[in-house]
C-alpha cells in the first residue's frame, strides 16, 4: 500500500468518523473501558508486588519461619487454614525445640513467639492490645528499634520476669508526651514495669508493630496465657545460600523431636525466604492473568461492538462505495478506509485508555499511601505496549471482514440501494 492511499485512506475515515460523533464516541469508549482495565491491572500489580518485597524485606531476609500446621494437610491448604481458624491449636512446638534449631550449624540467632490479647491500663488510660510473647533474640533478628530504654535479656526471659516494651502507638495511647520508660502498667491484672519504647515502624502485613506489647515468652506463656507451647520459630542463618538446606536440617531435627515418621503427619511447617518470595510471586501472577482475562472480555465486547458499527456504517454508505467505485476506486481503496475508521476508532480509544489506567493507577497509589501502606506509584510500560497493540488489533481483525464486505460490492449493486 503506498503512502497517497494510506493518506486518502485516513482522510475520508475521519470525515466519516465526524458525521457520526455519537456512535463513535461510544464506540472509543467500549475499547478505552477495556485498555483501561488492561493498564491498570498490570500497573496496580507491579506496584502491589514492589510493595510486598517491601514488606518481607522490612522484617529482614536472612530468616527461616517455622510455624504449626494441622497434621496430614498441606501448610497452603484450605484444610489447614479452617483448622487454624476454626480453633484448632497445635501445642507440640516448644521452646526446647527452637533451642534444638539454635544448635544447627548455619543458625546465627533465634526467637519463638507467641501471640495473645488483653487489655492493658495506667492509671485512667485503657487499651486492648495485642501481646507480642518473644524471645530476647528479637531484637536482634527483626527491624525493630529501640527508641528509649532497652529491650529485655534472656536472663529476664528466663526468669519470668515482669517486664515489658511498648510500640510507640500503644505507648501514646497509654501515658501521652510523658515518659514511659521506668512506670509500671497493669496487663490484665498483673503489674508490669516498661523497660523500653520500640520506633515507630508502621503496619506490616496487617501486623500494627506499633500497637503492641513486646513481653519475654517465657513470661507471658506462665504468667498470662498459661501455656508451654510457642505459634512460631523464627531463625536467623548466616548464609542465606544454604537456607534450603538449613531448613531441612530443622525438619529432621523436628521430626525427631516430635517423634514422626510419616512426613504427611509434620505438625510443623518451614518457610525460607526464597519459598515465600515465589509463593507470594505466585499469587500475584495468578490475580493478574484472571484481571486480564476480564480485561481482554471487556476489548472482545468492544470489538464486537466495533464490527457490528461497521456494517451498519457499511450499509448505510452502500451508496457512497457505489458511487467511489464507478469513479475509478478499487477495491482496496474501500477496504483501507472502513479498516482505517476501524483502526482510528481502536487508537483513540487505546489512547484515552491508557491515560484513564494510569490515573486510576496514581489514584490507587495515593489512597494506600493516606491509608499509610508504603505503595509507590508505578506504570507498567509493558502494559502500555500491550495496549497499543491490542487497540490496533482488535481494530484490524474486528474491522476487516465490514471492510472486505464493503471493498467487494457491484457498484451498480450498491448505485441502486436504498
């Protein structure tokens, strides 16, 4: 095709195209809905994915997580999430068995936590709050800081020792501007002395760190809870290289601790960094293909809507395609202006949807960061392209067939129609 009729091509589609402002306009409007789910989706999910390398990264990513898990089901199963939120309890992890962990070759540090609730108060000030039962080892393997006083010792831990360390929310809610740090608070009916008041850190993962109460496990299992069981084992490794490795040594150290033969029996269940990465990299995938797929329904609809215009457009101008054929127009010359129509109606709807995806991405980005999430505003150029491509695809193919039927018409046929 040469550039004169390519020009010819475009001119006499726009014109059409100005005739009909309404249907046209529709027209744009069904592709831009579809090129708009398309950029926001693949936009949104970059971001939803640097925002959780964010996250893990904030709790450090040199760890190994062991935590319990219903016997004979998966550790991602549904099975095994009902049991754990249908009540069930796994009380055969201990803190003799992080002690156990803590003697493997490749294990720097360690903690086993476990969590509760309760309502904590001094003097007229009350907060229910979450309680965060851990070993001294914390401070040392997590992110958190301290900002005033000192985190507690193992000796503390050991000695069940009445103590605590305040998020810095939980800190305000409960004495203001005056200092926390030596006063004693009531945790339940027991008296606790504050050693110490964390930095602010913000929410992680839907976990407020700054909204809880940092207490030796030990402590808060014998004189809270009443219990001799931890939820989880965090452990710290020195070489992130041999964390498949190390975390088969803590399961044969578990298994012969627990006394299980049978692997589908594991009460327990070992995540590394690397394995959560591609879990959570996994389901990021997965949300974003089933989003394209209803995007890409949303540009199908379009571009039926876009065929079925076409030959109503067709229909409409048989007298016109008559009329340029008996004055010399071949018959691509009809074909490259219905298909041009085609392709510019796409075009400018790829154009306004991309430009409504990425404002609907900057929006997004701006309500999470008001809500307090860490979310950086990020455009997918990739989607971008896929966009410009697919408006112009989906004009070509949905556009070609009203196009050929208007280019094969008997001009004589087409002078005589009504």
């Amino acid at each position: 095709m040469n550039k004169e009729l390519l020009i010819n091509s475009v001119k006499i589609a726009q014109n059409a195209l100005n005739k009909n402002k309404g249907r046209t306009l529709l027209t744009i409007l069904g592709i831009a809905i579809g090129i708009t789910a398309v950029i926001s989706v693949l936009s949104i999910g970059q971001a939803i994915k640097q925002f959780i390398v964010g996250e893990v990264q904030a709790f450090g990513t040199d760890y190994i997580q062991v935590e319990v898990k219903t016997p004979q089901t998966s550790h991602t199963s549904s099975e095994n999430s009902f049991s754990m939120v249908g009540g069930s309890v796994i009380t055969t992890l201990k803190l003799t068995d992080a002690e156990a962990i803590a003697k493997l070759p490749n294990v720097k540090n360690y903690y086993a936590a476990v969590m509760g609730q309760e309502i904590l108060s001094y003097e007229n000030e009350f907060k229910k709050a979450n309680l965060f039962g851990c070993g001294a080892g914390f401070i040392d393997i997590d992110t958190s800081e301290v900002e005033f006083g000192r985190f507690f010792t193992n000796e503390e831990d050991r000695t069940l020792s009445k103590v605590v360390v305040l998020g810095s929310k939980l800190k305000n809610n409960l004495f203001g501007d005056s200092p926390a740090v030596g006063e004693s608070i009531k945790i339940g009916s027991e008296k606790f002395q504050v050693i110490g008041i964390l930095k602010e850190k913000g929410a992680s993962f839907a976990l407020d760190m700054d909204g809880m109460a940092f207490i030796p496990v030990q402590t808060i299992q014998k004189r809270l809870l009443g219990i001799d069981y931890v939820s989880f084992i965090l452990a710290q490794v020195y070489d992130t290289s041999l964390s498949s490795s190390t975390a088969e040594d803590i399961t044969l150290t578990l298994r012969e601790r627990h006394k299980i033969t049978d692997p589908d029996k594991d009460d327990f269940a070992i995540t590394t960094m690397e394995q959560a990465m591609d879990m959570l990299g996994t389901i990021i995938y997965g949300i974003q293909i089933l989003l394209l797929a209803l995007g890409s329904i949303s540009l199908i609809v379009g571009g039926v809507g876009i065929m079925n215009i076409m030959y109503v457009s067709v229909t409409e101008r048989t007298p016109e395609i008559g009329l340029r054929k008996s004055l010399g127009a071949k018959n691509k010359n009809i074909l490259w202006q219905f298909l041009a129509e085609s392709v510019i109606v796409t075009s400018i709807g790829g154009l306004v949807g991309i430009v409504l995806g990425v404002l609907l991405s900057y929006l997004v980005s701006v309500i999470a960061q008001l809500l307090g999430y860490n979310w950086d505003f990020s455009v997918s150029w990739k989607g971008i392209l896929a966009a410009v491509f697919m408006s112009v695809f989906v004009g070509l193919v949905f556009g070609l067939y009203p196009a050929q039927q208007a280019a094969h018409k008997n001009p004589i046929d087409a002078l005589g129609h009504e």
